[in-house]
C-alpha cells in the first residue's frame, strides 16, 4: 500500500456510526460548545494512537492489544480478557449503528415512528438479522471498496460543513453559539465536560484496528506514523467542524431531542432548506452505519471463531460452514448478543442508544487503552534488534492516565452508569465461557490413556495436532 491508499483507509476505518450519531447527545451534555469533547477526545486518540504506532512498529504483526499485553505481562487470562473486550466493543458498537440505521431509516421515508416503538426496535433488529446474514455468506473486503465506502462517508459530513458556511453565507447561522457553555444540572462544567468527551471518544475509535495495516505497508516505520497522524487530524477536523455547523444552525434542544429526527438530519434541513439535501442525507448516513456494523460484526465473529480455535472458548463457537466457509455459530453467538442489547437499549432504558451503546464502546475500549498504554512501558524495557517508531518517553505515561480517567464513574451521569452494568455482563460471559472451556481442557489432559484411538485423536486434537479432512 501506498500513502494514499492507506490514509484512506485510516480516515474510513475512524469515520462511521460516531460522529454521525452523537452530535445531538454531546451537545445535550455540555450545549453550544460541542466542539470540546470532539477536540480533547481527538488529543487522547492521538496520545493512545503514538503508543500504538511504536507497539505495532517493535511488533509488526496483526494481533493488537491482545499481542502487546501478552507480550508485556505474559499472563493467559489477561491477554483473553483483552481479546474478548474487543469483541465486545465491536458488538456494541455494531448494535448502536443498527439503532442509529433505524432514525435514518425513518428520517428518510417518513414513518414518524416515535422513540422506543415496536417500529424502530423491528427496524433495528432487522437490520442486525441482515448484517447476519450478509456475514454468514461471507464478505471479502479489499482496500479498493474502502476507498468506495470511504468517500460516500465523507460525502455525507462534507455536506454538513458545506450547509454550515452556505447558511453563514444567507445569514441563517448563529456561530455566537459555539461558545455557549451549559453544563447539565446535576454536575459542574469540569464534570460535564469530562463525560461528553468520554462518550465522544466513541467517534475516534476505529484507529487501533488500521495497526494492522503496517504489515501491508512498504517501510513502515516512515510512512505509518506520519499517515496514522494525518488520518487522526483530519478526522479531527471534520469532526469539530461539523459540531460548529451543527449547534450555528439547529437548536440544542432540538439536537438532542430524537422526536425531531437524527440531529444532521435537522442541521441538513435547517441549513438548506430550498436544497433537496435533507431528503438525500439520511440514505447517506444510513450507508455509513451500515458499514460500521458489518465491519464490527465481521470483526466480534471471527475474534470469537479464532479464540475457539486457540481452545479459549468453547470448541462449538469456532465451527465453520461446510459451504460457505464462515464460522456460523460464531455469528449466530454475536448476534445474540447484538439482540439482546438492541432490545434492552430500545425497549427499557430512558438514554439514547448511542449514550448507552456508543458509550460502553468508549468504555470498553478506553479499558484496553489503558493497558496498552501500560504494555509499552513495559515494554520499552524490553530493546527489539530492528529500527522502529519512537514515542515521546512521557506519552504512554500521559495515555494510560487519560484513558483511565475516562473510563472511570465520574466521567458518567447517574443515568449512564448503565454503561458498567453492560459491560459487565458481557464480560461475566466471556468469563464463564472462558471457565468452562478451561476447565473441559483440564479434565481432557488429566484423563488416563487407555490406547484407543480415540483417545489417541482427542488428544491431538486437543494440542492442534489433528489432521484436517
């Protein structure tokens, strides 16, 4: 790959469900200046992103976080813990795209279906149920359609920034607004600000999965980091630029009000009101959930599928189609999952699912950034014999404080404590599916050999050993 190609890739890697559903949510927590949170998130992606950069150039191989803390701390159970907390965060962020899916969904054909209806929770399910499907068939991918699915994500939040400066043009933006702190009633502005800038960290993930592009790249060392940077910056950019247009144009109350519509739905509308571009915006932000959705299913299925087969998880989820080749019961177990929080997210809790959802990805993922941050120290310990990319000493230090800050209560609302309790209990399944599965491998090495072949072919199919029809 070369430098276009892979900055490309990296700004459509970070772009997707984020910005798109979490406008009107961030400005709902700190009013006007909704360009805060997109701001300091982007200054702790990119501290947690220069960490990653000199991690995948020691260790140039695609594993991620799970590779770096085995490689730091050689502990089993941590390097499963933070290979499932990955999968986990694919699954909910899968599951806020699907929701987002729905208000575009909605938006764009009229339905007027109201917040918490049986509408939007078929909608939401039904998409999920066809990203399923699409993932049993199996998809390749390649960094052309990238490029592809890239640009019509651009497009829709270049149109947002380009309604902004026309409506700045016809004298219908209010840009004194952006600076219009209003903190919620129930914290301080400190407060407020610390929890908006943890959900809109939610907008900046997706540059810890292109690390695994290094290996694509030719001298990596300086091309990756000087791209990775530039990807972050002008995903930054965009971000901050859109929330300006957003708040300049739309009401804060009605941004974070779903009755309304999505919020750049309302910023389409309001900005151009004699363009058809509000009827086109919301088939382009549906696109661009939709992608954020199958790529994190992809991803949650075969992270599970390739834990099954390294014998972590249960033997069952790591089974593979004997037609299609994907690994079925892996996405069926996903999926499950994926319902399941589709439905309690519509169904029982009073918070948009991109608060609840997007904001247990942030949480999940700020957790692996911690360790990962913590990885490189103790790694940097640890000299490797080739030329690789050199962090500034203080920042792994500086990341893992950041991230850790965000990731604990009092960077949440009462009402967004929830996020904890999703957590948990995905984490508490993969716990047990991991002790289950641990156990299982222990009876099977303690059990005595009676010179059968079938203890011969379990057993060798236990170690990896097995030959494969």
């Amino acid at each position: 790959m070369g430098p276009k190609l892979l900055l490309l890739f990296i700004v459509g890697d970070i772009l997707g469900t984020g910005v798109y559903a979490l406008t009107g949510t961030v400005a709902a927590e700190v009013g006007g200046a909704a360009w805060a949170p997109f701001l300091l998130a982007f200054l702790v992606a990119t501290i947690t992103a220069v960490s990653y950069l000199e991690l995948v150039t020691r260790y140039p191989q695609a594993a991620g976080a799970a590779l770096y803390a085995h490689r730091a701390f050689g502990i089993h159970f941590l390097t499963f813990l933070v290979a499932f907390t990955v999968m986990c965060s694919g699954i909910t962020s899968a599951s806020t795209a699907s929701n987002a899916f729905a208000g575009f969904l909605n938006d764009g054909f009229g339905l007027g279906l109201e917040k918490g209806s049986a509408g939007i929770l078929l909608i939401a399910l039904g998409f999920m149920a066809l990203v399923a499907v699409i993932n049993l068939r199996g998809v390749g991918e390649s960094v052309k359609a990238n490029v592809v699915l890239t640009c019509v994500e651009l497009t829709g939040l270049l149109m947002i920034i380009f309604v902004g400066f026309y409506a700045m043009a016809q004298g219908r933006a209010d840009f004194s607004e952006v600076m219009i702190f209003q903190s919620s009633e129930e914290k301080g502005a400190f407060l407020s600000l610390t929890a908006a800038t943890a959900l809109a960290f939610f907008a900046m993930v997706g540059f810890e999965d292109s690390v695994n592009m290094a290996e694509e790249v030719k001298d990596p060392v300086r091309i990756f980091p000087r791209i990775m940077l530039t990807g972050l910056a002008i995903t930054g950019v965009i971000y901050i630029l859109v929330s300006i247009c957003a708040v300049a144009l739309v009401p804060v109350g009605d941004l974070s009000n779903p009755d309304k519509g999505s919020a750049l739905t309302q910023v389409v509308r309001a900005g151009a009101p004699n363009l058809p571009f509000d009827s086109i915006f919301p088939f382009i932000g549906m696109f661009a959930v939709a992608n954020s959705a199958l790529i994190n299913m992809l991803m949650a299925s075969r992270l599970i599928y390739g834990l099954a087969r390294q014998g972590v998880l249960p033997h069952g989820l790591g089974l593979v189609h004997h037609t299609r080749r994907t690994p079925w019961i892996a996405i069926l177990f996903t999926t499950a999952l994926a319902f399941g929080l589709i439905y309690f997210v519509v169904t029982r809790s009073n918070l948009p699912a991109v608060s609840l959802l997007g904001g247990t990805t942030s949480l999940l993922l700020l957790c692996v950034f911690t360790i990962v941050n913590i990885s490189l120290i103790v790694l940097r310990r640890r000299p490797v014999d080739h030329a690789h990319f050199r962090a500034p000493f203080v920042l792994p230090w500086i990341g893992a404080a950041t991230c850790a800050f965000l990731a604990g209560p009092w960077a949440r609302s009462a009402a967004q404590m929830d996020q904890y309790r999703i957590a948990g209990w995905l984490l508490a399944i993969g716990i047990v599916l991991w002790a289950a599965t641990w156990l299982w491998n222990r009876a099977l090495r303690q059990r005595p050999y009676s010179g059968s072949l079938g203890d011969v072919d379990q057993m060798r199919e236990h170690h990896g050993d097995a030959p494969r029809n």
